[in-house]
C-alpha cells in the first residue's frame, strides 16, 4: 500500500528516516529535515544511509549525513526529498487529499506499481522493464482492468473491486 509522510515540525534523525521509508512526503512551511546523529558521534542506523541517496542527489545526501546539518521545507521541495509543502495547518489535509486521489485508482494498478517501482529500483532498466511488462499482462487478466475499460467508454467514474 501506498504509504504518505506528513511531516510538521522537526523531521530529524529517526523521524527522517521513517519519512524516506514512505512513497510520498507532505511537508509544512514549518519543517524542517534531517539526520544530526553524526554530531553526536554516531552514523544514522533507521536506513537513512541508504534511503537519503536513493531520494535526493548523492552529494546533496553526503552532505546532509556528513555534517549533520537540517534543511529547511523549501530547500527539501528543491532538492526532491518532500512532494509538496503547504501551510502548517494543511499538513493532514493534504495527504490525506493524496490518499484519496490514490484511492481512485485501480487498487491492483496501484499495488502492481508500488511493487514494480520498489524491486526495480534494484534492477537493470532491462530487467525492470521485463517486470514491468509482467505486471501489465498480469493487470490485463484483472477485473479492474476490464471495469476501467468499460467506465472509460460509458464516461463514467469506475467502480473498483481490487480484483
């Protein structure tokens, strides 16, 4: 399932770590992101060696996990670690208008594309394009498929089942 971070406030060490771990991250004007352990004699442990350079630019990422340093909500925007940003009060509003946008889509579709997306990341474009073509003709065979198709001629919202 599609995970969503809303972050307001402080979004350091674990709290970062956490957020990267997810699909989307919101964030508020407020926020402000990153992972200060190295400051404190140790190297981040909850994945953030491996999740902030897999998100962001690697230097951007050397640099936040070598000096320890936060980042502001506009400059996470800029560098591509959060999604969106809005005012403090629109933090849980937002992602969950995120989710329901998501649930709108045709659940198998968007589990298929999660999971294609996650075990392509470790994939040769090649072998990631292999997957991907699996899942369609996987997706091909759903009844959701076929009820996407129907609504799509009849102009109409489609009913999903999941299946």
């Amino acid at each position: 399932k599609p995970l969503i971070a809303a972050c307001n406030g402080l979004t350091i060490g674990g709290g970062l770590e956490i957020s990267l771990a997810c699909d989307i991250i919101i964030a508020s004007e407020k926020a402000r992101f990153g992972l200060p352990e190295v400051k404190v004699g140790v190297c981040p442990g909850g994945g953030g060696t491996q999740r902030l350079p897999r998100t962001i630019p690697i230097r951007l990422a050397a640099e936040m996990l070598f000096t320890g340093k936060n980042i502001d909500a506009q400059r996470a925007y800029e560098i591509g670690l959060v999604n969106k940003v809005v005012p403090q009060d629109q933090v849980m509003p937002a992602a969950i208008e995120m989710a329901e946008e998501i649930c709108e889509a045709a659940p198998v579709a968007v589990r298929c594309a999660k999971e294609a997306m996650a075990r392509g990341m470790s994939m040769s474009l090649e072998e990631g394009l292999r997957l991907e073509d699996d899942f369609q003709t996987f997706i091909m065979s759903t009844h959701d498929f076929k009820e996407g198709l129907t609504a799509f001629q009849e102009k109409r919202k489609p009913k999903w089942e999941g299946r």
